[in-house]
C-alpha cells in the first residue's frame, strides 16, 4: 500500500506514476482494495438518528459520495425513480410506499398495501445491494435496515453476504432498535443512542 505525505505530490496517482518513472524491474505496485468500517447505531426507539443524517450531510457537503437510504421512512413519494440530491453528492432514498403513510394498525399481509410497501422497501434494498457491491460510495447508510429484518421484508443472511463481498472505501452505516446478533459480531463500531 502507499501512502505519502509528500509536499509535491497530491495523490497516490502521482506517487505510482513517480516510482514508475524509476528505472527498476522490482517495481510491482499493485492497488489494494480496503473496505471500509461496519457501524451500528441501536436505539430504542425509531426516529432517533438526525445526528447520522447531519453527519451524512456534511460528508456530502466536503466531497463524498454519500447513499442514505431510509427503508422504513416514506410520506414524500420518492422511490427509486424519484431520489432527492443534497450538496451534490449525497442521494437520500426512500420507499415509494411505506408503512408511515397509512395506518399500520389495519395492514395485514393479506393487504394490497401491505405487499406494496413490502416491495418498494425490497426495490431500496436491492439497489443498496448492488451499490455496497460496485463500490460507488464513500458512504452508505441503511436507516432501519434491522426493522425491516425484523419484519421479514429483507433477509438476514442476504444482508451479511453483502457486507461481507461489499467494497466501499468508506463506512457502512447500519441503525436500528433490535440488532441481530450475527451482525453485532461483524460490527466495527456499535453505538447504542440514549434519550
């Protein structure tokens, strides 16, 4: 891996082009792919994580590539087709449907609500997949991912298979209020928020 702190030189692109120049046949400098830390946030009710979203936005604001994906928050008719970009780099997601927009004390599995909102959620959560796994990103946060575990809408072993063969140089944000224990392990961080 390189690394440099040199005054003249701006990247480690210039650092691989500066050895290049060396004549020597013992130059094999390869690229190495880093992932990136696992955070968890726990708390035990829903709606506690502005602190990650003001974070999410300042790291878009200073140049990173940010993807905030709120699977269980809805009311602002978003979906995939209709994302919203703040500061340039960050795109903030959110089910077209959700179970915020009606009463979900009346929504059963039988309902035609209910698989609606189950597929918007599972359309977020199989575009977050492919984005963790092209390594696009800087950051990628899943608001509510263990909520949507918990209900059955996103499955527990597809959401570790994908951390696991994820690439993204920066943090995976993981939140929610009931974490499973096979993803506390993975964890490189868990933060759990007290009111």
């Amino acid at each position: 891996m390189i690394s440099t702190a040199h005054p003249n030189l701006s990247s480690n692109s210039d650092v691989l082009l500066n050895l290049r120049d060396r004549p020597s046949s013992n130059n094999k400098i390869r690229r190495l792919r880093q992932n990136g830390q696992i955070q968890i946030y726990q708390s035990a009710y829903r709606g506690s994580y502005s602190t990650i979203i003001r974070d999410s936005l300042r790291s878009a604001a200073l140049g990173r590539k940010v993807l905030l994906v709120q699977l269980m928050k809805g009311g602002v008719n978003q979906g995939i087709a209709n994302p919203i970009r703040l500061c340039g780099n960050l795109l903030w997601l959110r089910p077209s449907n959700s179970f915020d927009q009606h009463e979900s004390e009346t929504l059963s599995d039988t309902d035609s609500n209910f698989n609606s909102i189950k597929e918007s959620i599972k359309e977020l959560w199989e575009y977050s997949k492919k984005q963790l796994l092209a390594g696009e990103q800087d950051q990628v946060i899943l608001d509510e991912i263990f909520r949507s575990i918990e209900l059955g809408i996103v499955n527990e072993d597809d959401l570790i298979s994908t951390l696991k063969r994820r690439y993204v140089s920066g943090d995976v944000i993981l939140t929610g209020t009931s974490i499973p224990k096979s993803l506390l392990s993975m964890a490189d961080q868990v933060t759990e928020l007290r009111s």
